[in-house]
C-alpha cells in the first residue's frame, strides 16, 4: 500500500505545532479525525510517531525521521510551485530562538550572515531556556543561542556548538573609571553591577574577590545584558560585561574600559538538535562563525 501524503501533512502540522488541539482547530477539523488520520500513518509506517508527556506531544525517534523526510518533501512541493509560477526559488525560513537575556550586539553578529539575504526570512523568539529548548525538541526551533551548554540528562539529542568565546571587562563612564588603575583598586573603591549568581561569569567574578582579598560593593546583580549597559551608562556603578555588549558606547567614549582585564571569559553557544536533513541555513551560519 502507498503512502497516503495527506496522513503524511496531517502528521506535519502537528509535529511543527506540537499541539493536537491547535492544529485541529487551524485545520478546521475535528480532534478526534485528526488524531485517526495520524494513526493510520503510524500503522501505514509500523511505528509510534508520537509520545504524550504531560499535555504536550513530543516525538519519538521514528517521528523525527518521518518528520525530517515530510519536511523534504514539502520544501520540494514548495520549490516546485514558485519554480513553475515564476518566483524562482521560495524564500527560506530560519527559527531562531535566543536567551532573552543575551546580548542582542552578539545576536546581530552570528546572524549577520543571512540577515540581508532576500531569500531567507529570519523568525526570532526570546525566552527562558526550558522554553528554548522545548521549541527545539519540538522543532518549533532549528536553534537555540544560549550562554551555557544545555543539561547533559536531557532525553532530546542536543548538540551544542561553540561558537564564540569573549574576554569580559570592567566598564564604566570615563567620570568613574580610570582605565589605567589596577583593578584591585577599581573593586575595592567603586560600587559595581554584576550578573546574578546563576552565571557562570559572576561565578568566576566571586573566586576572583575572594583571590584578591576584597569584598565589592554590589549596587546591583541583573540578568540582563542591556539593562546592565544601561546601568553603567547611568553611572550607577561599574559593570562586568563582554565588551560586545557596550561595543557602540566604548566607540563613541560614553563608556571606557579598564585595561586590566578579570581573565574572566563567556562562552556562546548555538544549540541544534540531531537531525538527518537539518536546515542548510543552520549549517551555513555555523561555518560562518568558525
């Protein structure tokens, strides 16, 4: 017996909205057919392509196989039809999900690549990392941007490329921060704004004090980068920052660096899932930033 391709777009929608009930409704169908048209898929195919998990439905290995082929299957259809009605190649699509703390100067720049390509559309989603990463193991997401490598127990194949690496440093309005000063004098004199205790850098910032023998004063500990820029350009105190963070206020001289660096470095990562056909735009960026 042939595939039925319809059962087979059935299965497609659902697994990209990982939501039985919504695509019923986007489909105008009810949720019982729906769910019948899927599982004669999985008894066409031999195997469960789902898995329920609460109320959300995650897929199985098979799913994801199914899933990766229906997706070359559609983007062909897709092709096909700009291609005979004179549109030349269809637009690609990219799903970006990023920390909604992370710097959006770091996003801009891995993105740069793709961003004035007319034949890519970026779509960009903000969120906590468990939001990511469910959007990634659902597929709702081709990758995540994160500051910390994903948790090895998960049950999703996540694969964490590291794609860049930056020295941290103290920065502040030329009126507070004298750049040549020792830093040990710069903690031990000025007021400072560091990340919550969660990050890895602020981690590292405490051996540090704890090393030099000095304990800061803390005006602030904030989780994100751009209230911590504007923070400093405030000048409510100094704050510990990648400097691609303040990369335009340290070019126009609203903010200055000091020159003794805290040896304090931040690792970003672009999170994929494993998949037989990932999407070439993830591939193409990846190399970009190597």
């Amino acid at each position: 017996m042939p595939l039925n391709y319809h059962h087979l777009r059935y299965f497609w929608a659902v697994a990209h909205d990982g939501n039985l009930t919504r695509t019923a409704q986007r489909l105008n169908l009810s949720q019982s057919a729906l769910s019948v048209q899927i599982k004669q898929l999985e008894d066409r195919l031999g195997h469960a392509l789902f898995e329920r998990r609460g109320r959300q439905l995650h897929l199985t290995e098979a799913g994801r196989i199914t899933l990766d082929h229906a997706d070359a299957i559609f983007s062909t259809g897709q092709e096909l039809m700009a291609t005979l009605q004179g549109e030349g190649r269809g637009r690609q699509a990219l799903r970006v999900g990023a920390l909604s703390t992370l710097s959006r100067n770091f996003q801009i720049g891995f993105l740069r690549p793709i961003l004035a390509r007319p034949d890519v559309e970026v779509i960009l989603r903000s969120g906590s990392p468990s939001e990511l990463l469910e959007g990634l193991g659902t597929l709702n997401l081709d990758l995540v941007l994160m500051n910390r490598e994903p948790p090895g127990d998960s049950l999703a194949p996540y694969v964490a490329h590291r794609v860049a690496e930056q020295a941290i440093g103290l920065v502040g309005t030329p009126a507070r921060l004298d750049p040549e000063k020792p830093l040990v004098d710069l903690l031990r004199d000025q007021p400072v704004i560091l990340p919550t205790p969660e990050n890895t850098a602020r981690t590292a910032f405490d051996a540090l004090a704890s090393r030099l023998g000095i304990r800061p004063q803390i005006v602030a500990e904030v989780d994100d980068m751009a209230m911590m820029r504007l923070l400093a350009r405030e000048d409510i105190g100094l704050a510990l920052v990648p400097p691609i963070v303040v990369q335009d206020e340290l070019a126009s001289g609203l903010l200055v660096e000091a020159l003794e660096h805290p040896q304090i470095t931040e690792t970003f990562f672009a999170v994929t899932l494993e998949r037989r056909f990932p999407n070439p735009l993830v591939s193409e960026l990846l190399e970009s930033a190597d």
